[in-house]
C-alpha cells in the first residue's frame, strides 16, 4: 500500500506536470483538490519537495527577477523534470489494490484525465468491488446487531447509505467509461 508520503508525491507531481509552481501555490492547489480533511501543512510539504528534488524528479529556481521584494527572500519555484514525467507516468499507470483504497483513491482519481483508459477502468472496477465488499459486511454486520441501540441502527443506515451512494457512482463512472471507449475490454468480475 502507497504511504501519505508517496500519495504526496504523487499529488505533488501531477499537480506539476501542469504548470510549475512555487511552495505557497503547491499548498494551496493541494488543499483545494484534496480538500480541508487532508490538508497538508508545509512541514509535510516541504521535506517531500526536497525528497523529490533528491530523487531528480523535479527542479527548483529562485524567482528572483532583481527586483526589490521588501526585504522579501525569493521565492523558489519547482517544475518536473524529464525524469519526473517518467515517474508520474509510472505511477498512474499501477491500478493494483493500494490505488482503490481510501487512503489513494482520491488521490488517483483527481488525476483520471492524465491516465490511460484500461487503468481507469481497473481503478474504478477495483473501487467498486471493495465498496460492495464493505457494503455486504455492514449488511451482515447490521442484521446481527439491528434493534439493540436506536443510534448504533441509525448510524449503520447512514454507513450503508454512504457505500450504496458510491457504488452507484462508481457504477456509472465504469458505464461512462465503457460507453466512451467502446473498444476497451467490457470488464464483469474482479480487476
């Protein structure tokens, strides 16, 4: 399974291969895609920019014009490196379990327009299958426990709600796909 920091990388270099970017603007973009629950603070930011610096997969520059700045440093911008293309590539390109799970789907999803169709489609069908999976044992789960607390029954309701909801979206993701690309393999069972 991907780690909090890999996932950074990965959010990290995606969100590069667009345009370059300076820490402050990184931060920003990745909190708006990723949204305020996994906001990400520049002590976790900034360690993964000079990890991925060290790696060679992106390179910084100073934004120093010659300009006065107030007394102002510089900012330091960071762009992808060739190498760094090679790495988001490859990264996009895996669809094993550790790209559906919680922690990475987002993630992954938030760059679908930058990955093949065939990986889409195994992320998403993968998606699916371990959605119905936690949809069948909160089912199993609930019928065992239903009537014992009124509370612990409305909150396996609004769980099972929660995991049918995605599982109908995930369903209409893989349909749209299908349809869009019909010649790509019409995928039944696991990925």
């Amino acid at each position: 399974m991907r780690s909090r920091s890999s996932v950074l990388e990965l959010a990290i270099l995606g969100l590069l291969h667009t345009a370059p970017m300076h820490g402050y603007e990184l931060r920003k973009r990745l909190n708006a895609l990723l949204g305020p629950l996994r906001a990400f603070s520049y002590g976790t930011l900034y360690p993964c920019l000079r990890t991925l610096s060290s790696k060679g997969l992106i390179a910084s520059s100073s934004d120093d014009d010659g300009r006065p700045r107030g007394g102002k440093r510089a900012r330091i911008v960071y762009q992808m490196t060739p190498e760094g293309n090679t790495a988001l590539e490859a990264m996009l390109g895996e669809a094993g379990p550790a790209s559906w799970e919680d922690e990475n789907f987002d993630v992954r999803f938030a760059f679908f327009a930058q990955t093949d169709v065939d990986t889409r489609l195994r992320v998403l069908e993968g998606r699916r299958l371990r959605m119905a999976e936690r949809l069948d044992a909160l089912r199993a789960a609930g019928a065992a426990n239903h009537g014992t607390d009124p509370y612990a029954d409305e909150l396996h309701r609004h769980g099972m709600d929660q995991l049918r909801r995605e599982v109908d979206w995930l369903d209409g993701l893989i349909e749209t796909e299908r349809t869009a690309h019909p010649r790509r393999s019409r995928r039944t069972g696991a990925p």
